[in-house]
C-alpha cells in the first residue's frame, strides 16, 4: 500500500485542517470492507446520512462503511445507485426542490435533476463508500476529501494548479455537497474540487459555517503536495503570513500620550 500516512502528514503541515483528511473509497461488494470498518446501522442502531459519515471518519478518527442498509438520505440513495425504483425516487426527488422552494417550477427542477444526474453513480454499480481517515488509512482510495476555511481552500488550489496552470472548475448548487458534488463529482471527473457543503451537511453533519471541504482525486495528490510545497517554500502559507512590520497608526489621544504629536 502507499505511504498515504506520509502524504497524510503533509497536508497536516502544509494546509493545518482541524479534522482529519479523509480517504474515500467505493467498492463493488461489502467483502471488500476492510477489518472492523465501523457501519452506521450497527454502531448506533439508526439509518443515517453519507455527510454524517464524512463526519464520523474526520472527527472522530474511524474508518466507516455505508451501503444502502445503512443510509437514510434518498439523494444519496439515488446519486449512490442504491434505490429499488430510479424512476420514482427521482419524481419523489423532483417533486422535493419545488416544495421546498429550490427550484421555481417544473423546468428548474428538471434542470436540476438533469445536473444530478451527470453525477450520480449507474444502479447497483457500486455496493458501497468507505471513508478512513488518511493517515491511518485501511484502503486505497480513489479521492481525498478535506475539510478547511476558505484560505485553506485558496492554498489547495494554489496546490492543484501549480504544475498544470489549469483552473479548479466546481459546480455549486447548495444541494447534495459532499456526498454529490464531492466524493461522485471527483470521482466522476478526476479532477480536485472545491466543494460547497449543503444544507443537509450542515443540519445533519455539523458542518460549521466557516467550512468548506476540497476533494483530490488519488492519482493527483502527490502533484498537489509538490504543489504546496513549492508555494511554501517562496512564503504563499498557510496560517497567512500577514504584514505586521510596520510603525502602527493611532487615534489622536494615543498619539498624545505616547508623546507624539497627532496629525
């Protein structure tokens, strides 16, 4: 297997994110889960969401499987090709972003639907997710997902962009963050992402307001680490290196007391 601990360590140095990186894997069958991969249904006796996954695996340090037995979101239930009927959850689906205001009418919730489903996984194609976190990782994975503030996100795409020049292209809908937009949108594109966590994300999963999440596919996290190395080197960092060597300018009655005269 990989160093991924090592690779781990870097993003830890370089970026400093408050939870762990996170390895995402999707496999064929639950055989392929590997030893004492926590599942939801049978650690806490509920159903719950891919985004309440995520976070289990970045907060707490386990390695998490779900499949459909586990799972209680239907956008993930439809994007993951894990529903009985495709057609009606998908109506069930289309009929939810109208009632609930996301999309105006019946030609904005199609248009909706149609951007889903550039995304969403075929029907059965893959039994299940497993998230582990990076630096103790149980599998190889196809992507990395990360969570960081918006200076972490600039300096990880300052990473990805660095060898190529070639842009960070997301798409953003509010809707379906990590677990669409995040780990199938990469997985799909291979191509990193910088990902809008939801609604369902931050009601279910506690993602807090500050935080975004980046995703990398596998194959390219070495160029994004050589990336960040070399921005570091010529002093693009992070924590931001803010410039502080300077006289600071006070208001008139500090002036007058340090024995300055104001301005």
């Amino acid at each position: 297997m990989t160093d991924w601990s090592e690779k781990a360590q870097a993003l830890n140095r370089l970026i400093r994110p408050l939870t762990f990186p996170i390895a995402v894997k999707l496999v064929k069958s639950v055989a392929d889960f590997p030893e004492k991969t926590r599942r939801p249904f049978k650690e806490m006796g509920v159903k719950t969401n891919i985004c309440v996954g995520l976070t289990l695996t970045r907060k707490y340090g386990w390695t998490v499987g779900m499949t459909t037995e586990d799972n209680a979101c239907p956008i993930a239930m439809y994007t993951y090709g894990w529903s009985e009927s495709e057609p009606e959850i998908k109506k069930a689906l289309t009929d939810f972003m109208k009632v609930m205001n996301y999309a105006a009418n019946d030609a904005a919730a199609k248009t909706t639907m149609e951007a889903v489903e550039q995304v969403k996984l075929n029907k059965g194609q893959y039994a299940g997710v497993v998230f582990s976190p990076l630096e103790r990782t149980k599998v190889e994975p196809d992507l990395v997902m990360m969570f960081c503030n918006p200076a972490q996100a600039m300096r990880l795409v300052h990473g990805a962009t660095q060898e190529t020049g070639i842009s960070v292209h997301s798409v953003f809908s509010g809707r379906g963050g990590t677990c669409t937009e995040g780990v199938l949108q990469t997985f799909k594109t291979k191509e990193p992402k910088v990902v809008l966590p939801g609604n369902g994300d931050r009601v279910w999963a506690m993602v807090q307001d500050d935080e975004l999440a980046f995703t990398i596919p596998a194959s390219l996290l070495d160029q994004v680490i050589r990336g960040l190395e070399a921005t570091h080197q010529t002093g693009i960092r992070y924590p931001i290196p803010v410039d502080v060597r300077h006289e600071p300018l006070f208001p008139g009655q500090l002036k007058q007391a340090s024995g300055k005269k104001a301005s």
